[in-house]
C-alpha cells in the first residue's frame, strides 16, 4: 500500500507540527502514532516552560536561538500559552556555575530582558543562600491546548492521522521506503521523517541503521498545589537546584530538581538500545525535593503534593557538559535515501527544524 509522499512517524508535539507544515506545503502526509492519542508522553509530561534563553547561560547559541523562536512560539500557539505568573530567575550565592553578574552581562548579550524582582518577591526568598532575584519574560503552555491546536492544524492541512499503530522497522525498497508496524502491516512512503523521541534508536536498530549517541533519563515530575503565598515561578540557577512552575494541563505546579528529578541514566550504545522501563522504579522522591527547594524558597513546604508523572528524557551527550538543547535533524540517515531523523530537546526548537525541512524542500 502506497501511503503518501511523507510518513511521519511518531505523534507527539514534534511529528504532529512537522505532519501540519508538510500539509500546508501541499504533500500528502500520513501520520502514526504508537498511542491512542497525540501528544501523551515526553510532549506532555515536562515542566511546560517556552524558553525565553534565560536558562543556558553557558550555552549562548541556545540561549539566542531560544530568544528567536519564543515570539514565534507564542504567536503560533498564542491560545495554548499561560502568561499570567510572573516568571522569576534567582541566582545562588554558593554552588552555582554562574555569579549574578555574569547572568545579567549573559542576558545583556542575548537580549533577555529582566528586571529586579519586588520586595513582595523576594521577601519570600532566603537571602542568606540566594543573591539577586529578577522577573523575566518567560512563559509556560498547556500541553492540553497545545494537543487540541495540532490536531486542528493537522485537519487544515489534509494530514491522515492513525493513531495506536507501532512502527518496528523502515526498509528502503527500490524507490520507496516501507515501515513495517507491529500490527503486521506494510506501509510505503517516498519519504519518511521519524520523530519518535526516547526510541529513536529502537526503530534505527530494529531496521538496521547506526544508532544515535543519546543519553535518557527516567525523570520523576512531581505535581504539587502550590501555597498561596506563591504566585510565581521560580528558577534557581546556576547549579544542582530547582524549578517551580504552573503547569497549566492540571492547573497545579510542577516541580524539578537538577539533582533529584533523574532517577536513573543510561546512553544507546552502538548497538543497543534502551532498557524496559515498566521495570523502572516509581518511587517519588518529592519529599527530599522539597526538603532541599525549602532552604531557597521556605513556604514550599506548604505545597500539597498530588501526583508524580514520569518520564523518559533523552538529550546528546554533548548536552550533559555544557547544557546546550541543540536541535538533530539528518536526513537520508545512514545513506538511506528519503529517510530522516529528527530530536527536538525543547518545544521552540521546532522552528530550528522547520528551517531545515524548508531548505530541503
């Protein structure tokens, strides 16, 4: 069965904007998602934030790409974003990899803009631990919404979507490729672009591809009700800290901590893939979390904890050393001709992407 001119393989925020854009380009795109619905994993299960750059100081080439892409970010999805917080950066004063100096000349030089934080604020604040406070433009998206507006873009632009069909392996057949699904179907396409996230390797290795150097973690997100005192979000950088956000899909706060969020880590090697993560621990770690959160930011010990969501988070190794996000996109991936592979690190490097595929076409 000829499917279309592009399969897209994987349904989450990347695949379904990808499967939109190439629509509106006038292809036929069909696209497959291994679950019931689009958007469900690794695209919903995250702290929510558009990246504004603030948060990589020691990577400026993220930090001006993310400046470039908030506005288009928050134009074309401007009905999924959460603006009514004011987002706030703190600097520590022991343990970070950045003095406040260094991030206000780092946010002058990318053209982030921020302001000291008020009093209202920063009382708030235990500023024996951290130095200086400031609000930024920053904001957050409700997956729920985002998830909505794709399938909407998705309709516009003609794209077929199937959903719960698992694709194992793509075959280069004569001048077509042709995925092979779990379910024992053959689909062919002339051109296959896989953004399936944690198991890009899965499928590379499965069709006998070279895999990706990529690094996963199992990550632990825990939603919490935040007190009233708190009506802000709040990043505390540069170091072995932590990140409290609205997450707006539950209408709570999330929680993230650079040394206690990652449960366990491993990297693809260069011809394995993965581990079973339904053996993967599920026991939260919340409650250190807060314990360490509270030295900084005192009333989050009045934070009621609901729930944890867990996930596989997947970056290249370069990022573990310099914390950059950079976007991977290759196409014709190990001299198959027609077949791409695509990494999104954060939700605005979709344009970086989009880039791509526009210089291609």
């Amino acid at each position: 069965m000829h499917a279309a001119e592009y399969l897209i393989v994987g349904g989450g925020f990347f695949g379904s904007a990808i499967a939109a854009y190439l629509g509106r380009c006038g292809y036929s795109v069909l696209l497959l998602d291994a679950a019931e619905n689009l958007c469900t994993r690794a695209s919903y299960v995250n702290q929510a934030r558009v990246h504004g750059g603030y948060h990589y100081p020691r990577s400026v080439v993220t930090a001006l790409r993310s400046q470039e892409n908030y506005l288009r970010f928050i134009r074309d999805f401007d009905a999924a974003i959460v603006d009514n917080f004011e987002k706030v950066y703190a600097i520590a004063k022991l343990g970070s990899f950045i003095t406040t100096e260094q991030f206000v000349n780092f946010c002058a030089l990318t053209g982030c803009r921020l302001v000291e934080a008020t009093p209202a604020i920063t009382r708030l604040l235990n500023r024996e631990l951290i130095d200086a406070a400031f609000v930024v433009e920053e904001c957050a998206f409700d997956a729920g919404k985002i998830r909505i507006l794709l399938r909407q873009q998705l309709h516009s632009a003609g794209v077929t979507v199937v959903t719960d069909k698992k694709v194992l392996r793509i075959q280069k057949k004569s001048s077509v490729l042709s995925a092979h699904l779990a379910s024992g179907e053959e689909i062919e396409a002339e051109r296959i672009i896989v953004a399936t996230y944690s198991s890009l390797n899965e499928i590379l290795c499965n069709s006998d591809l070279p895999l990706l150097p990529l690094c996963h973690e199992w990550v632990e997100l825990p939603l919490l009700a935040p007190p009233t005192s708190i009506a802000f979000g709040l990043t505390v950088m540069d170091g072995p800290f932590f990140s409290f956000m609205p997450f707006p899909p539950e209408q709570c706060y999330s929680l993230s901590h650079v040394s206690y969020t990652p449960h366990q880590s491993w990297q693809d090697g260069a011809s394995a893939w993965g581990i079973a993560t339904a053996n993967l621990s599920k026991q939260s770690r919340v409650q250190v979390m807060l314990q360490d959160s509270r030295r900084y930011l005192p009333s989050i010990a009045d934070a009621q904890y609901i729930k944890s969501l867990w996930e596989v988070k997947t970056i290249l190794p370069r990022s573990k050393h310099d914390d950059s996000r950079p976007i991977l996109y290759q196409n014709n991936y190990g001299d198959c001709a027609g077949l791409s592979v695509v990494l999104g690190a954060k939700i605005d490097n979709l344009y970086d992407c989009l880039d791509y595929i526009a210089q291609e076409l």
